[in-house]
C-alpha cells in the first residue's frame, strides 16, 4: 500500500475566504470583527485522493492571508505539483528555500500533504507525526469581547459544556478594565482556570506594575506582555513575577525558541502550526521547549476548524504539550464552521479522531459560500 504514495499529486486547488463571525474582539496586537479571513487548499493525487489544509493568517500577528494564498499559489505549487505524494520531508525542505516567512502557507501545505498521505494509506495523521499520546485536549476558550457581559454569559455557556479553562485578552482597554474582569472571574468563577494574554499590549514603562497587580490574583500564567521582539524585558519581567510567563509573539519557530530558551525569556510557549511553518516544526518548537524544562500549550489563529484538527493531530502526537489547547473559534467563534462534521469537543475537550488524514473534510458547499477566490471563480 505504501507504494501508493509514490502516485503524482494532479491537483492544487486554494479558495480565499471570508467566515462571519458572531462579535467583535480586541487583543493587544489587533481587532477582529465580521469575518475570519483564511486560505484553504486542496490537493488530489492521481489516485483521485484528496487532502486539504489551511493557512490562517492574521496581518497583524503572522502575515496576510494575500500574501499565503499568493506564497501557496506561485511558489510552493511547483514543488509538489507532479511529485510523488509522499515526499513530505523534501517538499518541506524546498519550501523553506522557495520563499521566506510565508509560515500559515508552509503550514497549510504540510497539513494537506499529511491528509493525503494518511488518506492514501488509510492512517490517521497523528500516526504520521510519532503516534499517539492523548486521546484528548483540554480546551480552553479566549475572552476579548468589549463588552464584557456578552463574554461573561460565553462563560456561563462554556461551563455548561465542560470547559475549565479561559484566557482572558488584556491590555487593550485601560488597566481598571482588566483588573474589573480579572476579579469579576475570579468571585464568580473560583475553580476556573484563568489566563491570562496581553498580546503584545503594554509598553516598558508600565509592563511590571500592571503585571504585579495581574500575579495577585494568580492566574495560570501571564503570555507575552510586551512586543515581540523585547527579549531582555520579557527575561526582567519573568524575574519580577511570581506568575509564570508565556511567549507567544515572541516564539515562531524552532530557532526562536533556541534562543528564547537560551535567553530565559519565558516559563512556556504557545506552540502553533501558523507560526512554526508546519506541524512538524511546531513538534520541535514543543520539544525544545520540554528539553529546556519549559511547558507549552496548543495555541492557534483565527481559524476555521481545519487548522484546528491539524493542531489538535500535532498535539496528539506530541507528549511535550502538555496544558491544553485554544481551539474554540470553529464551535464559540465562526457564525458557521467549513467542516462537514462538528469540530469534535466534548467535556470540555478536544477529541482526537482515529480516522484516516485528517479525520475530517470542508463541505464543498461551505467553501463556495465562503469563498472570495475559489477555482470556479478562477475559471469563470
Ligand atoms: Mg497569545
């Protein structure tokens, strides 16, 4: 069967598009609102097996989505177009060369070679990425509405269904807000895990005070309180704190999280396939973090659940994530998923398909609704 894999891939098919979504959501880094903009590709090998991925990419965090379906479209299609489905690792390794950054892209890619190969060979793609180590993924469900009410009753819904964990978008608003919040969970809500994530949203000359006064309410952990790319002061910050610190702008790839190790920027990491560049360098990025006696959790972008199930694949494979993961939006989010099948959840978990690939497929009909570009748009 494994020979099947050397069939050619015939077809690479990428759809842009727009999902409505419920509200409106202020992070540190940026505003959502009206729609989830993602790109969605599809590729069938001669064998007429297909396998999809998405690339959600969010301008201010990531990249664009024009600049991943434009990266997919021009430069990453002629390293696998008539190549045998199964050379992941060289079709991996070529991208990296073919173009620059472009991670959702790269991502996408991978998780639609994953899928196909699963498929074609009838495994799941966890299988694919050193097999199983959980069955299930704590979920945890981000709170960033403005208006704190509708978030409080998204709480009273998450509760119902199970879900234990919530990380709360800070920095946005002024400090009294975020502090209201804070405290107004922690009365209500004594047993829920809180965390909290400033997205980038406090500047050096008040980043420690605001963060003493978080600690005081301990939640589970503060993530990436200032820009990016201020390593020494992410590294004061952790030493200022009691609460262990998070990275998460500040760590994309297996190189970031090298140095960040090196540099004692941070307590954990928020390890996400957009960020990494694909599902296996995501693995490494947790792994290298594990070595360093650091913790990670499954994070993700704004997305449909496609990417979704290709994060919760990765984190199924890989023991060294071990607090859970952020992949709420296709059933709390998106006023409708792309998927055929409800994005799996229950108890306040992710379930981790035993299915070939993915586990899971877009409705053909979701994606033409949803689509801004799609190859009947192309053609027409
Ligand atoms: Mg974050």
């Amino acid at each position: 069967m494994t020979g099947e894999l050397n069939q050619p891939i015939t077809g690479f098919d990428l759809w842009h598009l727009e999902v409505p979504v419920v509200s409106r959501r202020d992070h540190g880094v940026g505003t959502v609102a009206d729609v989830c903009e993602t790109i969605v590709l599809r590729l069938t090998s001669e064998g007429g097996a297909e396998g999809f991925g998405e690339a959600a990419a969010w301008a201010v965090f990531t990249g664009s989505p024009e600049a991943s379906y434009a990266a997919l479209d021009r430069y990453l299609r002629p390293l696998v177009l008539g190549q045998p489905a199964g050379h992941i690792g060289r079709f991996m390794a070529d991208a990296e060369r073919a173009v620059a950054h472009c991670t959702e892209a790269k991502a996408a890619l991978e998780t639609a070679l994953l899928d196909l190969c699963g498929r074609i060979v009838g495994v799941p793609v966890w299988a694919l990425l050193g097999g199983k180590c959980r069955d299930t993924i704590p979920l945890s469900c981000s709170l960033a509405d403005p208006d704190f009410d509708a978030d409080l009753r998204l709480v009273d819904r998450l509760r119902a269904d199970g879900v234990n964990i919530v990380k709360l978008k800070t920095g946005v608003k002024d400090h009294r807000f975020d502090m209201m919040r804070l405290e107004r969970l922690r009365s209500d809500h004594p047993d829920l895990c809180v965390r909290v994530d400033y997205n980038q949203g406090l500047g050096p000359e008040d980043a420690e005070a605001r963060l003493r006064d978080v600690a005081r309410l301990a939640p589970d952990f503060i993530e990436q309180p200032v820009r990016a790319d201020q390593y020494a002061l992410m590294a004061r910050l952790r030493h200022a704190v009691e609460v262990p610190l998070l990275a998460d702008e500040s760590v994309f790839g297996p190189e970031d999280m090298l140095r960040a190790a090196s540099e004692g920027i941070c307590d954990g990491v928020a390890v996400k396939i957009m960020k990494a560049g694909g599902l296996r360098r995501a693995q490494r990025v947790a792994e290298i973090a594990a070595a360093a006696g650091l913790t990670a959790y499954g994070g993700d972008m704004f997305e449909t659940g496609l990417a979704h199930m290709a994060g919760a694949q990765m984190i199924a494979a890989t023991p060294a994530i071990k607090l859970g993961c952020e992949f709420y939006q296709a059933r709390y989010y998106l006023q409708e998923d792309i998927l055929e099948t409800p994005f799996p959840v229950s108890d306040g978990a992710v379930v981790v398909p035993d299915g070939p690939g993915l586990g899971v497929v877009p409705a053909p009909d979701a994606l033409e609704r949803f689509a801004r570009r799609s190859p009947a748009r192309e053609m027409a």
